[in-house]
C-alpha cells in the first residue's frame, strides 16, 4: 500500500480514538474551563460560558459524568473548575469527588454561573470566561471537542503557537484520502502491532459500559428491553441491545469511560460493539477483529467527514453503517456487498435528526444498527438501491459525499427549527 495513505491512515486512527467521559459535549465545556481555570490560577467569582446552538442542543438532555445526576451547560462548567484535571483532556472529570459536587451545588445556588448562546459560529464553539477580582481567563474551543483555539490571561495571549492547517493535518491526518477502497486495503495492510495499542482500549473500555447498561437501571433502559423474554437472541438483536444499553449509561451520568469515533462516544459505542460481538459469536481469530475494527472505524470516519462534527444529521448512522462494513469484513464477504451496505443503509436512514443526547440515542442506535445489518443481508442476496433511486449514485464514494452534503448544507435549516423548538422559541 502507498506509504503516504498508510501514515495518513493510522494517524486517523490514533487521532480519533481518543477516551473521553460522559457525553463529549458537556464534557469539552468541563475541559475549557478546567483550561481557564489553571490559567487564572485562583478561584474564580464568575464564570461565563457562551456556545453555539449544537452545544446546548447537545448538553440540555444529558447527564453530566460524575455530577450526581445533574444536567446543564453550567454544571459541566462549574464541575470542570471546581474539580476538573484538564491534563487529562476529554477524562477531565475522572477525579471528581462528593466534595467537589457538593461546592457545585453551592456555587450554582448562588448564580455562579451565566450561560449564553452564541450564533454565526462553528457548529462546536465553546467559550468560557472566568473572572477573579481584576484577573481574567479566556479558553475557546472550535470544531473538534479538545481544539482549543484561544487562551488569555488579563486579555493577553497564552497561545504559544497556533498551529496552521498543514500542521493540523500531520497531526490529525487528512480524511480528504480516505475512501472506501483504501480503507479495506489498509486494513489488510497494517501493522498489528500498531493497531493493538489503539483498539484495545476501544474494546475493552466499549464492551464494559454496555456490559453496565444491561446488568444495572439508566434511562430508559433500551438495551435491557430489547433483550427482555430473548433467552436465545440472534447474533444481530445481541450486537444491537450490547450498543444500545452503553448508550443507556453513557446518556444518564454512567462515570465509565468511553474510546470515541467522531468526536462522540455514542459513534464510538455503534461502530465497535457490535463488531466485537459478531467476532465472539462466530469465534475469529484476535487478528481478524482488529482488522475488521479498523475498516469499521474509518469507513465511520469516512462518511462524518463530508458532515461536520454536529449537525441535525444523527451521527449514529454513520456509525452504524461502518459497524456493518467491520461485520462484512469479519466474515469475508466480497467488495462488493461492503459498498453496498454503504448505500443502503444510508439511503434508508441517512436522514435520522440528532436533536441532542440524551436517552433516546439509545434507540436510534437500535434502529441504525438493525438498518445496517439489514442493508448487508441485502448485498449478500446482490439486493441494492440502484443508482436514480434519491440520492444514489453509481460509485458510492458519490452516495457518500451526497448524503453528506444534504446533512452538512441541506439539514441546517432543521437543525437550527430542532433548537428553536428545544429552547421553547
């Protein structure tokens, strides 16, 4: 394989499957303000957190991690500076304690904190202010859940160096090579030994949550229901009742962490799970699953690529479509039934809303993942959407970047209806 496509390959890899805790969202806005927390280097008076609409859309609804149960663009602000360890990143909360929460709770009776939308910017923009007397800490966060693009003390810059575009993509990779094609043949290609270190993490860590969501009560118990009077379930209602039940926890404050896809632990959950378990249920060899997760992962990152971190486009079909393409790898199928489980799969759901996380990210994974699977069964039968039908096109690199576009530029208009109707406007 071209060794400019495998270096480029892998960094995706290791960029993107990073452990984050609790919801990305809430949890970037803990990790900014942990940020301007050690920049002041005090204890603040106030704090101010302004966000764009796909951030409060995407906090309102979901627990915040290790908060006793709280919600709220200001408990995942006031969490990160009262106890939150910004060296750890999107695991900034992992040390929180009763008694951090407990000067939570005091701090947000006394009006600590203000919160603020803020329009025509990124659809991930984070800002938060913090004030200490006459010292003053600045953080911005833009695009990416940990991108911080902005620091300052008393209005002066700490930004030592802000890197430019091409920098970014040494260290990010460029998703613009990716395709379907490349993806399968670096899959065959890569290194165990440089996959291992990357993948584990993502079983292991994904494979535990769900494991928590089916033995204990969150949610609305997705998970737990699907399986409910299955004493034999199918290979398929398994894989989709495993994801959904860590989806369960994760959306309703379960503390575990998560390895993400996408800049979303749900995405991380939909695209590895239920590779995971068809590699168990038909007994692969180690290899087979690492290579399988690979092909998964990026065919995820593949498709997010052409849409953006947030939209009204529901991440989880991404997701799941590329949890099929890792199943079609497990179990040989040819080239041709993997691109075809592309197509249809996102011909039937790509469209799903995101309107914020929140428990019923559970189903929709349910649902995209019992559609992918569908969307495979029919490419083995040489049963596909042809091209016409919609938005689908011949190649499907095409079908792809068509149905990026409609919810990259098309959805925009929902998403903002979708936030005017959660905001009550």
């Amino acid at each position: 394989m071209d060794h400019t496509l495998y270096e480029n390959h892998l960094t995706i890899l290791r960029s993107e499957l990073v452990m984050a805790l609790g919801c990305t969202e809430p949890i970037a806005i803990a990790y900014a303000a942990a940020k301007a927390r050690q920049l002041l280097g005090e204890m603040p008076d106030h704090c101010t957190v302004h966000c764009s609409g796909n951030i409060v859309k995407n906090v309102m609804g979901v627990t915040v991690p290790n908060s006793g149960g709280l919600k709220g663009i200001d408990v995942a602000a006031t969490l990160g500076i009262v106890g939150g360890n910004p060296e750890l990143e999107l695991a900034v909360l992992e040390g929180i304690t009763e008694e951090h929460r407990a000067k939570v709770r005091e701090l947000l009776a006394g009006g600590f904190c203000a919160c603020k939308l803020i329009e025509n910017v990124a659809t991930l923009y984070i800002v938060v202010e913090l004030a200490a007397g006459e010292h003053t800490a600045l953080v911005e966060i833009q695009n990416t859940h940990k991108n911080i693009t902005r620091m300052e003390k008393d209005g002066v810059s700490q930004m030592e160096h802000v890197p430019n575009q091409e920098e970014k993509v040494q260290k990010t990779g460029d998703r613009s090579l990716l395709t379907v094609d490349n993806i399968v043949e670096f899959a065959n290609a890569v290194s165990l030994d440089e996959i291992e270190p990357i993948l584990t993490p993502q079983i292991e860590c994904n494979m535990a949550i769900c494991r928590e969501g089916l033995e204990n009560h969150y949610g609305a118990e997705v998970g737990r229901v699907l399986l409910d009077g299955n004493t034999a379930p199918t290979i398929g209602l398994k894989a989709r009742a495993y994801a959904a039940a860590g989806s369960d926890a994760r959306m309703n404050g379960c503390p575990m962490p998560v390895v993400i896809n996408s800049g979303s632990g749900n995405q991380g959950i939909t695209v590895s799970v239920p590779v995971v378990i068809y590699a168990e249920e038909h007994k692969l060899p180690r290899e087979k699953l690492l290579r399988a997760l690979v092909v998964a992962n990026l065919i995820a990152v593949h498709q997010k690529s052409y849409i953006g971190s947030l939209s009204a486009y529901c991440g989880v079909v991404s997701a799941a479509c590329g949890a099929a393409c890792g199943v079609c790898y497990l179990l040989d199928h040819p080239r041709s039934v993997l691109r075809d489980t592309i197509t249809n799969t996102i011909a039937t759901v790509g469209g799903m809303v995101c309107d914020g996380a929140k428990s019923s990210c559970a189903a929709k994974i349910s649902t995209a993942l019992q559609t992918a699977l569908l969307g495979m069964k029919m490419g083995v039968h040489n049963c596909a959407f042809k091209p016409g039908e919609g938005m689908v096109k011949e190649d499907v690199e095409e079908t792809i970047s068509n149905i990026g576009r409609m919810g990259r530029v098309g959805m925009k208009a929902t998403d903002n209806e979708i936030l005017n109707i959660m905001l009550g406007n």
